[in-house]
C-alpha cells in the first residue's frame, strides 16, 4: 500500500518548496554558474530547465503506463532529450522558469493525487534506472531534486582562498 500523502506532502510538496528556496535565493551572477561540463555544459538557470523538463517527463512516463503503455522507450537517448530540452529553455528568464516549476511541480501532485492505490504498483520504464513501479517513479523526482540541490549548494561553496 503506498503512502500517498507522504508522497505527496513530503516528497513533492515540501521538498519542491525547498528546492524552488535555493533557486529563489540566488543572485543574478549565480544563475550563471557552470555547474556541469562533463559532455554538457550546464550553468544553475540551466539546471532549474532540466529539472522542469525532466518532471514533465516523468509524468509522460506516468500516463503512459497507467494507459498500458511501458513507460520510457527501450535505447532512450537520455543525454540527448537533457540537452534539446534545456536548449529548448535557454531564452527563458529565471523567474519564468521559477514559475514553469511551481507549475510542473503542482501537476505532478495533481497527477499522483489522482492514482488509484491500485495503480501505484503498475510498472514502466525509466530511461536511466530500467523497470520500477509508478510509486517509485514519482519518489525519484524527489531523490532528483535532492542530488541537483547538492550539486548547486556545492557549486556555491566558497572556494579556497
């Protein structure tokens, strides 16, 4: 039996909140921090994009199963929806994506608000981490979220000086 208020209330509600404080406290120069170079080059503004992105897809996945489908398509080419999809967004202000987010975030709780208890065991593909149940794919916008925060707050750090 999943936890659906958990879920919902723990997981997207409060942790998104948090993560939309770390973006909010950023100073203009900020968003522009390289925070990626490793085959993408990615400052803080373009991560908030991917994150954008990335949930509206986890909620195509969502659908997809609980239309029978299987979720992401075998061969995904993750590297290559991260990259179109972020340069898709690259002429969107902060604040604008500030608010793409605030409204991904709100239908993905729609969306995990609306599953039937049954359905949170159904089963889809994830482009990166194979087969998992439709509960755990909404857990790992959360987990998602979590990393990228640590990777902002450590690209913040002070360096040596």
């Amino acid at each position: 039996m999943s936890d659906r208020h958990a879920l919902i209330q723990k997981r997207l509600r409060d942790e998104g909140e948090k993560l939309l404080a770390v973006f909010e406290g950023l100073t203009p120069e900020q968003w522009q921090i390289v925070i990626y170079t490793d085959g993408m080059t990615w400052t803080i503004k373009d991560l908030l994009a991917h994150q954008i992105s990335a949930e509206g897809e986890f909620q195509f996945y969502g659908r997809d199963v609980l239309n029978g489908g299987e979720g992401a398509p075998e061969g995904f080419d993750l590297n290559a929806f991260n990259n179109r999809e972020v340069a898709a967004k690259a002429d969107r202000t902060p604040e604008q994506l500030l608010a793409d987010f605030r409204s991904m975030r709100q239908a993905s709780i729609d969306f995990v608000a609306a599953i039937r208890d049954d359905q949170f065991a159904l089963q889809g593909r994830h482009p990166f981490f194979g087969m998992m149940t439709i509960e755990d794919l909404f857990k790992l916008i959360y987990r998602h979220n979590m990393m990228h925060a640590r990777d902002i707050r450590k690209a913040l750090e002070p360096g040596p000086t």
